[in-house]
C-alpha cells in the first residue's frame, strides 16, 4: 500500500504486559497471525490478517505504565514539524520523533482532550496492508472526548483536514475529511461514560460477521462495552479485550438506515 496522505490514520499498535495472551485472544477473535518478535525493537509483533500487516503487539518499555490501550497513528511527512503543531495548538508531545531504523520514524501525542495517539512518517514500514472492510483489518476511528470544542479546533490545525458535522443537532459529532475521504470521527464522550474512563481514541476492525466476533471475543475473556447495534455505516460493538484494551468490530456489509446528512461545519 502506498504512504498515505497527510493525518490519514496508517497504523495501529498496543502494549500488553502479556503479550501470548494478546496474540491469542485477537488470534481468536480477528483471526490474526503474527510474525516473529523483533528483539532489537522491544520485541515488537507484528500481526496479520490474511497475510497483510494490520497492526503490531508489544510489551511494555521498562518504567513505563502498563496500561493496555490501542494507540492509532496518523501519516506526516515531517514527524518532527507535526509534533511543533501538536504543540502549538494545546496538544502535548509524549514521546520526541524517534528514527526506528529503517522502517520510519515515530512520535506519541495527547490531544487538549487528553486522548493520545501516534505520528508516523513512513520508510520502509507504509503502515496497513489491509485493504478498507477486509476482515481483521483496520476500517475506522473515533475520538471519544470530554473536550469536543478543544479537540475539534486541534486535529484541524494539526493536520490537514476538512471539518464536518451531523445536521441533526442532537447528535454531536465531528467527521475529519482529507482529500475528500472522512478519516476520523469526533464523539463526545456523555454522563454513560464513567469518570474513570479516560479519553481515547477506538479503533475500528472489519469483521464478517459482528455478532459471531462478540460471542468469540466473551468466550475468551473480553467484556462487551456496547451493542452489537445496526447502523448506516455497518453493525458493530464495543469490546474490551481481557488485558482492558478498548477496540470495536464493525460488519460493514450490515447496513441499517440512511446515512446522515452532514454540512460543513462553521
């Protein structure tokens, strides 16, 4: 696949203290195969769907917290200028641009909202091979925020993208275009979300069937968070997996409803 466009997201990864139990539940439930751990990288796993990359699995770095969450990142062409917009416009660098040998070089953010995510300027590594809606793969994202006002000025000026909302003023949601495409939403996070919940961003993976996803995924110790619910976009349903990484699983041939008109916001 191809370097995507600038504040296209193009990878995701998590930390998982235990990382064979990691493999097995996302083997189980995403039919994910991996490759071989890099040592020279902290152990870094890449995992496969179909044969094509989808995303990676790691441990901890030493002294770093040990939460287990998704972490979805976005294509620069300058890592090092992304991380002065981040910067610049409320958002707080985590971890500096870092070469990783050939592959492209990294950066970790937190948005005014305090959802982190990640910045990759590609070199040999392009990101996803997946192709949108194959199963296992990477399909889609959203910011859960309790800031939406802050967050929606910040991925703007950050990145370049066009800002869109719903019409319907009881839904408040932001929809994030680059070149035409939506590439990331924008949900506010309400009173069902309990205050220990941080901000975060939840990534999407296409799955053929939703429902047999979430039985697979409670057999092998994950909790179902929310739905499975019919949708324009697709059923889906909100998971965390037995280590309390937050991820959903969407059958994008499962639709229900009209799409909902949207207008570019003011």
């Amino acid at each position: 696949m191809a370097v995507q466009p600038e504040g296209t997201p193009c990878w995701a990864d998590a930390m998982f203290v235990d990382v064979e139990g990691a493999k097995s539940f996302y083997g189980d439930v995403l039919c994910w195969t991996f490759g071989e751990s890099a040592s020279e990288f902290g152990d870094y796993t890449q995992a496969f769907a179909d044969g094509r990359a989808a995303a990676a699995v790691v441990p901890p770095m030493p002294g770093a917290d040990d939460t287990s969450a998704w972490c979805l990142y976005f294509a620069s062409p300058d890592a090092a200028a992304t991380a002065v917009k981040v910067r610049d416009n409320g958002g707080e660098v985590l971890m500096e641009p870092m070469r990783i040998g050939d592959f492209g070089t990294m950066a970790l953010a937190r948005d005014p909202g305090s959802a982190v995510f990640g910045i990759w300027q590609a070199g040999r590594h392009e990101g996803f091979e997946t192709e949108m809606g194959a199963p296992g793969g990477y399909c889609w994202s959203e910011v859960f925020t309790r800031d939406p006002q802050r967050v929606d000025a910040f991925y703007p000026a950050v990145f370049p993208y066009t800002v869109r909302k719903f019409d319907d003023e009881s839904m408040d949601f932001t929809m994030f275009d680059v070149a035409g495409r939506t590439v990331l939403g924008r949900m506010a996070m309400g009173e069902e979300f309990p205050p220990e919940v941080p901000s975060y961003v939840n990534v999407y993976f296409a799955v053929p069937d939703c429902d047999a996803a979430v039985a697979k995924a409670t057999a092998c110790g994950g909790e179902l968070r929310y739905g499975p619910v019919d949708s324009p976009f697709g059923r889906f349903a909100a998971i965390s997996d037995p280590q309390g990484a937050a991820f959903a699983v969407i059958d994008l041939g499962t639709t229900v409803g009209r799409m909902p008109a949207t207008s570019p916001a003011d």
